[in-house]
C-alpha cells in the first residue's frame, strides 16, 4: 500500500470522529447524537467503515459490492426511519463529501505532496464510487419513507424535489408510480382565507393527487412580520406538458409562461383548479408559469407572483388560471406609486355601484359580449348597458373602448386581488 492510503488508513478513526462531530454542530436533526450514545456509536462506526473501505478499494480501482451499497443503504434507511428531512439529507451528503475530499488533500499534504499517480488513482476511484454510494444512501432513504410516509406526502416530497431541483425526485417519482416530464406548468392557487389544518383542506388535497396523479404540496402562508402561521396558503400544482411544443428562448431552460395549446392541455389545468376549488368551497387565485425541470424555481417564483396579482374567484365561478401576459401591468404598476395611486382614484369612483367591478370583471372575462356577460351575472341586457354607461359615467372611461380596457381591466384585477386591502 502506498503512503497516501497509508496515511488515510492512519487517520480514518480520527477523521471519522471529526465528521460526526460536525453533523452534531452543523445539522440540528443530527444534534441528538451528542446525547444518543447508540446512535453515534452506530455513525461513527459506518463512518470508519467507509473510510477504510476506500482505502482497500481505491488502490487497485475496486468497485463497492452489492454488500457494502446494502450497508449504505441502511445507513439512509435508518435516518429517514428516524425522520430525519429531505434538507438534512442533503446536508449530510455533503459534509460527508466535502470532508472525503478534504481528508484526501489534508493526507497528500501530510505526505510532501506524495505519489501523483496515487492521488489520481484515488481521486479516480472516488468520484465514480462515491456517486454509486450516494445512489445507495437515497434508495435506503427512499425506501423507509415509501413505508413510514402516506402517499400524499410523498406526492407532496416530489413537488418539493422537483422545485428544489433534487436529484431525489428521480427516485421519488419511482416511489409514487408517477413520470417525471420535460416540462410543467407550475400552477400556484392561492387560497387567503383557509386555516392550516383544516379536514376540508386535506381531503381537497387527497381527493386531487388520487385523481390528477401530478405533484402537488400545500404551503401554508407564514404570518406577518411577527412570524407564525396565517389563515391561508397555496396549493402548488406541477402540470406535465410538452417541452418541444413549448420551444426555450435561446436555448436556455425556461420557457414561455402561457398555458395553451402546444404547452400544457387546458383541460388538465382546468380540472384540477375546479376540483380543487369546488373541494375547498374558499375564494382563490391562479397564476401559472412554465419551465423545464431546472427551472422551476424560477416559474414557482413567476406564478406566485402572478397569483397574488390575479384576482379572487368564488368556488362556484369557473377558475382561470392567469399568466404573466394577463397581470403584467398589475404587477408593473407598483413599482411607480402615482400610477397605482392613480388606479385606486379610479375604483374609489366605482364603489357607489352597485356592482360595478363585479360587473366589469364579468364584462372582460367574456371578451365585452353583451350576452354572455349578461348571462353569467343573470341580469338583463338592458341592466348591464346601464351599469356600463354608469361606469362611463363615474370615470369618463369608456368601458368598451380600448383605454378603457387597459385602465378599467387593471383596476378590477387590483381591486378583487384584494392588492389594495
């Protein structure tokens, strides 16, 4: 044996050590190892197990046998057993990756910089083994969850993986019988007025994973400034559609935020926001974003954005969910206080009524047709030309004219979005 493995081989019980002692100091799941004297005897020994099996395979590139990814295997089986997180999963992969590596340098530096060929032989031998054992540690993982997690929640962990660009969802997606696709429809409906914990919510929930079979996971809205948990949340749906139809921009990972033919099926959009909406029986507002796997933190981001700008629908109305090019002037208007100033003076003007921003939102919904317009506010003709000549009226806009449209189109959605409460 050469004398960097030598060196390793010397220092693995003290560099085993060190490692259990940062997971104690850098992951709070892991902090109960300092008190737990089984389970840190239980990490400490796969963690000189681990290294002394590298030095026995590194030097003639031996792989790890079915054995030794069985023994990892365990070791991601019993933290998840455990309940240990997703994010302390991850954390604890690489620590213990970053502190291989380091070892590796701190021992050629202990040797005067020792045998290059030995370096590149264990430098080589780590990186493709290394990644086998990972895939090991995460099937354990996988595997103690599929038992000890009920299947909307490990639905709900593929929605999490998925958006934080997790290699687990590959696995996850195996787990849940579900395909991961080449691009989605990140579709966020916010629900303001919906305590967490509600039995409606997660019956709402259940009912659209067994039905829908696409990602999905409730995010229940922090509190203010204060912290805690508010009245309300959104449910984030990822819609599977078509990445070649859709087209990139330049190549690049996003792509266009519209929801339509070529993207995603509407229908598929549409049914999930109405069951969801119907289950639920709250006001909500949809906004949605597409994005290739990558980038969807991005789109979560953008649709989130565009929800809080949509305005809010009864549950007995037919949801829409909203793009980037249906609220881009509400979500510009903000950023320049006169002109939002300016809008609110506008539906101020609207408040003696009656109904008149109900009756616009309805109005613009059916692209300005009388009849259909009538028809979903169940009045007569007659009672709607009289409300939109009162709005002409009370703001010297014409609501069919096309000022009147970009004005009056964006007061409503600011007003029913509740941006101005």
């Amino acid at each position: 044996m050469g004398s960097l493995f030598a060196e390793l081989a010397r220092q693995a019980s003290v560099n085993a050590r060190r490692e259990v002692e940062t997971y104690v100091r850098e992951i709070p799941e892991l902090g109960s190892l300092d008190v737990n004297s089984r389970a840190r005897s239980e990490a400490l020994e796969y963690a000189v197990w681990f290294r002394r099996r590298t030095v026995e395979l590194a030097p003639d590139n031996g792989r790890l046998t079915e054995d030794d990814l069985g023994y990892i295997a365990s070791m991601g089986e019993a933290r998840a057993g455990a309940g240990m997180s997703l994010d302390s999963r991850q954390r604890v992969l690489r620590v213990h990756t970053e502190l291989m590596l380091r070892e590796i340098n701190e021992a050629t530096e202990a040797q005067r910089g020792g045998d290059v060929e030995e370096l590149m032989r264990i430098m080589s031998w780590f990186a493709p083994q290394g990644e086998r054992g990972i895939g090991a540690y995460r099937q354990g993982f996988v595997t103690a969850m599929r038992r000890r997690l009920p299947y909307v929640e490990q639905v709900g962990l593929l929605a999490r993986s998925l958006l934080a660009e997790d290699p687990m969802a590959a696995e996850l997606a195996l787990v849940t019988g579900m395909e991961l696709a080449e691009y989605y429809a990140v579709t966020v409906i916010r629900v303001p007025d919906c305590p967490v914990g509600d039995r409606d919510l997660e019956s709402g929930i259940e009912a659209l994973v067994k039905t829908h079979r696409v990602p999905v996971t409730w995010s229940a809205e922090r509190g203010g400034e204060g912290g805690g948990s508010g009245r309300g949340g959104e449910l984030i749906a990822l819609i599977p559609g078509d990445a070649d139809a859709a087209g990139t921009a330049g190549g690049g990972g996003a792509v266009g935020d519209a929801v339509g033919p070529g993207t995603v099926p509407s229908a598929a959009v549409d049914d999930l926001l109405q069951d969801f909406a119907r289950a639920l029986g709250r006001l909500c507002a949809v906004g949605t974003a597409g994005a290739r796997p990558g980038a969807l933190a991005g789109a979560l981001d953008r649709a989130r954005r565009i929800s809080r700008a949509a305005p809010l629908r009864r549950p007995s109305a037919r949801l829409r969910a909203h793009t980037m090019a249906d609220v881009f002037v509400e979500l510009s208007v903000p950023e320049v206080s006169f002109v939002d100033g300016w809008l609110r003076s506008v539906s101020r003007r609207l408040e003696p009524g009656p109904d008149l921003l109900l009756t616009l939102d309805a109005y613009y919904r059916h692209d300005m047709n009388r009849g259909l317009t009538a028809e979903a506010l169940n009045v007569h003709p007659r009672t709607l030309d009289y409300r939109l000549r009162r709005v002409r009226e009370l703001t010297d806009i014409d609501p069919g004219s096309t000022h009147g449209v970009r004005v009056l189109s964006s007061v409503v959605t600011r007003s029913l979005s509740g941006a101005w409460r």
